[in-house]
C-alpha cells in the first residue's frame, strides 16, 4: 500500500511538472532534501549501435609467383565493396583522328646505261718501273718509265700525263687484236734530247723480269 | 673452270646520306661492253628512321645490287667489287665467283698465278703477272674453294688488261655524269 501511494504522487507530481511546463513555461525551482527519495539520475548517453559500411575490404593480388606446386599465375577473386557498385558511364569528348599514309620511295631505283660515257674515257696505265724489276736498256738512252700492258693494234691514241706519271690511253673498241705489249719510254742523252718509245714484249714468267 | 671471257666490276657506296651503284663489264682488254649506274639515292629523314640499322644493308644489297645485276644484259665470268660485305649477296644473286682485289706491296711471289694463302680465312695473295706487285684478294669463306678458278681468270686478264684499274674509271664517269646532271 505504501509503495502504491509513493508511486501515485510521483505521477501526480510528474503530470503537475508537465502542465506547469505547458501552460506556465517555468519551472518551479524547489529545495531538494538530502533524504529526498524522488531524486532519479539519467544518463544522457545513449547506446549507439556502429554499422560498418566497408565490411570485409579484400584486397585482388595477382601472383606471378610460384603458389606451392603450381606454376600458373592465378588471381584471387575478391571483391572490394560488398554491395554493388554502381557503374556511370561518363563520354568524355570525342576525338577526330586523321590517320596520314606514308609512302616510301624506297622500293624503286632507276637505273641507267651509261656505255657511251664510258667508252669515251681513256683507261689508265701507272709507270711499272719497279725497283724488283730489271730495267729495259737502250745505248745513248735513260730509262724513263715503263707501262704495261697495252694492245699495240688496238691503240687509237695515248697521251703522257707529266702531272701523274700515267699514260692514257684510248682503244678502239672494234678492234680484235688481243696482243699486249708494253710501252717504254726512253730520254735520249745528248745534245738534243728528247723522248723516245719503244715497243717491248711482255715477260711472261717473273724469273725473265728480275734481277 | 671460267670460260666466259668478260670481267664485271660493281660499285656501291655512300657519301654524304646518298646512295648509288655502279656495274661495268669489260671484255679481256679493259674495253667497256655494259655499263650501268643508279640515280643517286637519298634516304628522307623519316625513312632514316622506319628503316633504322636496316636501311644501309637495304638499300646496298636488296634494292641497288639486285636491280644493277637484273639490268646487266653482258654476263662477266667474275665480279670484283670493293666492299666485302657485298661479297655473299654478289655471289648468292648473281651465282658466279665473287671478290674484293686490291694491290700490295708485298714482294713478288716466284711465278706468276702463284697463290698464296693467308691466315684470315678466305683471303689470298696472287701473282697476277709478271711485272705488277701481287694482289691481295678475298672471296667470301663460304666460296674459298673457288679460288684456283679464280686466279687462272685472274692470270688470264691480266694479260692484257691492269685488273684494279676500271675501278678509277668507273669513278671518272660517275663525275662526268654528275657534271652533266649538274648542266
């Protein structure tokens, strides 16, 4: 009986302090006693619950290591979210690309015939006299220098060129003469002078031309 | 045995990022039956690059020397020629002996076709006459065996013609024909 009675003006109190709040808008202020068996505390914490919204992150490896005995490389399939992630597909801009061809000239050569310009050109004799070979002797003459070999019958026309040393010489082309000879050129001692050619034949074994 | 009675000289060099080619066929005496040369050839900047490291050997051996030997219409039994690198192709395209020549002043050898053998493989001295200091040659390894042929050809043109000397004249009428495309 006691305990309802309590309880009974502990909500007539309550109801008194929710119509003095209403309509009043105070609160009336009173002196709490020390034995005051009324006074209740609440803690103004509450409990929160904590979802995560990353579970379980899981991170994609792929391993080109060994993995024990196999040799293949594999990959884990994980996933990084556990709800689906929507995907939006964003054009960007579009590119114009004008791709440019490039043709090589590479593949093709012109070639060309140039007989007559190398007809019209002298071959070149170089001075054979050799300090290995035995110079051709004349009485009343020095030995100048030697050129070699020459088709006599074939000659059209030779020119000395003092600058080289070489003789140039122009063949006709006609001609079916095959024979070679050399050409010595002589300085005649003397009071006049003077060049002078003579025709040699050609050694044919080294042991005719040495010393 | 050579039984073909013309001798063949090529050509193939660059000077300056231009290329071009020259073949000459001579009969036994140095007298000029086939003569033919390529326009110069000058690689653009953006060929240098798409071709890159290739674009020497290309444009040497696929693009000059095979278009000089398929125009040549006088067969010579050999070809000389002055780079060594071209010395395979020439023989692997043109199917007849191939070598670089070149004069030495060694001593002379004791008769003349005498062939002596060096230590680089492929490379010999030859005493192609009586009276002209011995010639060094080289034919590829793979066709060293051919050199007896070779040298009694040798010895055989050498007869009546000096065998180094259309190399100068082939130079002389490249600078004709530049003078008269310059004119």
């Amino acid at each position: 009986m006691m305990m309802n009675k309590q309880i009974d003006e502990q909500r007539f109190y309550n109801f008194k302090e929710v119509l003095l709040r209403l309509f009043l808008g105070r609160v009336k202020v009173r002196h709490l006693q020390s034995n005051s068996k009324m006074f209740q505390v609440f803690s103004l914490y509450r409990s929160l619950p904590i979802h995560k919204i990353l579970s379980e992150v899981h991170v994609s490896t792929l391993s080109l290591l060994e993995n024990g005995t196999q040799h293949e490389p594999y990959v884990s399939t994980l996933s990084l979210l556990k709800n689906d992630v929507q995907v939006h597909s964003v054009v960007l801009s579009s590119f114009l690309t004008r791709v440019h061809s490039f043709k090589t000239r590479m593949n093709k050569v012109t070639i060309k015939s140039g007989i007559q310009i190398m007809r019209a050109l002298p071959q070149t004799r170089e001075n054979r006299s050799s300090s290995h070979l035995l110079k051709p002797r004349k009485d009343g003459h020095a030995f100048l220098a030697l050129f070699s070999p020459i088709i006599e019958k074939a000659l059209v026309k030779s020119v000395l060129n003092k600058e080289t040393g070489t003789l140039l010489i122009w063949y006709n082309s006609q001609s079916r003469s095959f024979f070679s000879q050399s050409l010595v050129l002589f300085s005649r001692l003397g009071k006049n002078g003077g060049l002078v050619w003579e025709w040699h034949d050609l050694p044919h074994e080294m042991s005719n031309f040495k010393k | 045995m050579i039984t073909n009675n013309q001798i063949g000289y090529i050509l193939i060099e660059e000077n300056n990022g231009i290329y071009r080619g020259v073949a000459l066929v001579t009969d036994f005496r140095g007298i000029p039956l086939d003569f033919r040369y390529t326009d110069p050839i000058k690689p653009t900047r953006i060929e240098q690059i798409l071709y890159g490291g290739a674009l020497d050997v290309y444009l040497k051996e696929e693009l000059i020397l095979s278009n000089l030997l398929d125009s040549i219409e006088v067969k010579p039994g050999v070809w000389i020629c002055r780079n060594d690198s071209l010395l395979v192709p020439l023989r692997k395209l043109s199917k007849i002996p191939t070598l670089t020549l070149s004069v030495t002043s060694r001593p002379f050898l004791e008769q003349t076709g005498d062939v002596e053998p060096q230590p680089e493989n492929g490379v010999f001295i030859l005493q192609a006459d009586a009276m002209g200091s011995p010639l060094r040659l080289r034919l590829s390894e793979e066709y060293s065996s051919e050199i007896d042929s070779v040298a009694s050809f040798l010895v055989e043109v050498a007869k009546t013609m000096e065998l180094s000397e259309p190399f100068s004249r082939i130079e002389k009428a490249l600078k004709v024909i530049d003078d008269e495309q310059t004119n």
